[in-house]
C-alpha cells in the first residue's frame, strides 16, 4: 500500500535509476506508479499534496528566488515540485534550512531549480491506468473523493521539522533581506 515511505522510495528510485536527470526521473515515475492500483495512485496524489502545502514557507521561497534569479507564485510551486523530486532528505532538510540546498550534488546544466510534471505524476499516471490519457476530470473528481486516514496524515506532518525562521519576511527588492536569510544561496547564485 503507497504510505509516505512508498511514496520516497518511489520517487528516490526513479531519481537514481535516471542518473539523476530530472526529465528522465519523470518519465520512469510516472511509468512505475501507473503500475500501482488507482487507489495507491491517488494516495500518491495526496501525499505529494501534503508535502508541497507544508513546504509552502517563505524561508524557502527566498531560496527558490535566489537559486531562479526570481520566482513567481507558479515558480515557487514548480520549485516545490522539483525539491520533492530530490528525495526525502533534501526535502526535509531543505525546510530545516532552506541554505543546506547549496550542499546537493546538482549538475551544472540543472539550473533551472523547477520541476512542473512533479505536480502531475499522480494525475498522469492515473489517467495512464485507467487507459484515458486526456481526460483528466476522471483523475480530479476521484481525488475529491478520496481521503487519506487522519493517522497518515498526522504520521507524515510530524516527521517534518521547520527552521524557527521559515517564514521570516524578505522583500525581493531589499537584497539584504535575502543574504540574511540564506547566505550560501545567496553568494553562490545571486
């Protein structure tokens, strides 16, 4: 049964399978979840909506603005998307102290620290399962349906830990602010 852990294993799988090139990850995910029941295919879903809602700090938006050169609101979510495509460790860390990124082994050509098709992997995979790739309502009428057990939800929400300052205010014209916030980033790539 996909739980938290399934969910980092799959995604720590596909990323190493991948020799760790983001759009190849995608594709090997998007094809091993697709061979789970469509029940654990929108586990999946929900899981990855509880980790991208709790990563939603400010902390962590100056580092995605830092790392990008400037993030939009649909940038910062593409960034979650792709934090979470790292692994578990990364994640973790990263709302610990949004600077510790600067310590991933990420290749130069990866400069661009988004990953939109994070956010569809369950969609996409759903609707692979089911055999109707455009239709994508099937895939949403079903999440509004589905809950994961409080339980699960409160044994995934407490395995995170926060930084004290995550969401510390900063102001994207007060380079300062940023500097403050996540200094490594900061000299490594503003």
């Amino acid at each position: 049964m996909m739980d938290k852990n399934e969910f980092w294993e799959l995604i720590q799988t596909s990323y190493k399978e991948a020799d760790w090139e983001t759009d190849k990850e995608m594709e090997l995910l998007i094809n091993k979840l697709s061979e789970y029941s469509q029940e654990d295919i929108l586990r999946f879903g929900k899981i990855y909506d509880i980790y991208a809602k709790e990563s939603y700090k400010k902390k962590l938006w100056a580092a995605a603005y830092v790392m990008n050169g400037g993030c939009s609101d649909d940038c910062f979510d593409y960034f979650r998307g792709w934090l979470i495509s790292r692994g578990k460790e990364p994640y973790l860390n990263a709302l610990i102290n949004p600077d510790s990124l600067i310590d991933l082994d990420i290749p130069y050509e990866d400069d661009n620290f988004e990953n939109e098709l994070m956010l569809s992997v369950a969609q996409i995979s759903f609707n692979k399962k089911i055999g109707t790739e455009e239709d994508i309502n099937v895939y949403f009428e079903r999440m509004k349906q589905f809950e994961l057990d409080s339980d699960e939800i409160l044994r995934i929400v407490a395995e995170i830990s926060f930084d004290e300052n995550i969401d510390a205010e900063w102001d994207e014209d007060d380079e300062e602010s940023l500097k403050n916030l996540v200094p490594k980033l900061y000299d490594q790539y503003w």
